[in-house]
C-alpha cells in the first residue's frame, strides 16, 4: 500500500510540474509601458540603414521580456551598423568597442540579451535557406527610445535580432531586401 500511496504522490508532483512549466512557458511577453516620442535636435538623427526615427508625441511600447528562447526561436532580423558613425550609437555594450559591419555581430532584444548574460557568445541565424554564426555584442534596448543615447531611435519591439551586413550577406538576402526579415534563431 506504501508503494501506491508514493507512485500516487510521484505521479500528481510530476503532472503539477509539467503544467506549471508549460503554463510557464505559454506565457506572452505584453508591453510594461509607453515611451512617448520627441522629435530630435536638427541634424542629430542618423538615417543610415533607413532607420526609424520618433514622430513627436507618439507613443511607442516597450519591454522588459522577450518570448521564449527555443531551439528555433522567431525572430525578427534588422539591419545596424555597428561601426563608429554608424546608425547603432555609441560603441557596444559588451565590450565597449565599434564592430566592422564586415563582421557578423548582433544586438539582442532586451529580453534576449538578458542583462548581458549572452554577451560576446554566439548565436546561430537561420533564414532563406541559410545559416550564420554571430557574436552577441550589443543590446537592442527595447525599454528606452527616442532620445540621444537611441539616437532618436524608438524603443526596439522585443524580438529582435539587429545585424550588421555581414549576417545579411552570409544569408544571401539580395541589397534592394536588406531591412526587416523573418528569421529563426537559437543559442550555439
């Protein structure tokens, strides 16, 4: 009768944690707030890579999660330049330094880049029949925006892979498509 009662107690702890992780994992990452957009200074927006720049007094969202990181996890693929002068800002989070855009590297989503903790790691990118290695160097904040650290840029949305050429190039999306694309993308 001992046997039952455990296998019994075994059995409803294992289905409890399995729907607490599934529930865990069906979780949505939703906005925690707004940022509402400024127009910048004349001449301090940099254009480069068709970027976006705040409309003044819209608002736009922003995150502190992003979904679920997977073994194929969706994803949308952006264009910067992580080059001094570049449309990317300042030098790099993770190591405080400017990236040819000849070198595939990347900025992650806030959520994604997870305080860091993926910095200077690779991930692999899939899209258009392709794969490609890049290294982890920087963060696409998706809880600040519109102001001159963001280059006047809104917040990113929270699944974003932002890329430099390199990684457009090794995935052979012809120049004239360069800008937003569908991808997956996982740890390597």
């Amino acid at each position: 009768m001992k046997t039952f009662d455990l296998g019994t107690s075994l059995l409803i702890l294992l289905i409890l944690l399995v729907t607490h992780c599934l529930e865990t994992e069906a979780q949505v990452c939703r906005p925690s707030g707004n940022i509402r957009g400024r127009k910048p200074p004349p001449g301090e927006f940099n254009q480069e890579n068709d970027s976006d720049c705040c409309a003044e007094g819209k608002l736009y969202p922003i995150y502190r999660c992003s979904p679920a990181v997977s073994g194929s996890t969706k994803a949308v693929l952006t264009l910067n330049s992580f080059q001094k002068g570049g449309d990317g800002g300042g030098p790099s989070e993770c190591d405080n330094q400017y990236h040819s855009d000849d070198t595939p590297v990347v900025a992650l989503s806030t959520g994604w880049y997870n305080r860091g903790r993926r910095c200077l790691n690779d991930i692999i990118i899939s899209a258009n029949g392709r794969s490609v290695r890049a290294k982890v160097v920087d963060e696409c904040d998706s809880t600040m925006g519109c102001d001159g650290d963001h280059d006047y840029q809104p917040p990113c949305n929270n699944n974003i892979v932002d890329a430099s050429k390199a990684v457009w190039d090794a995935l052979g999306v012809p120049h004239d498509q360069w800008g937003e694309m569908d991808i997956t993308w996982t740890d390597a």
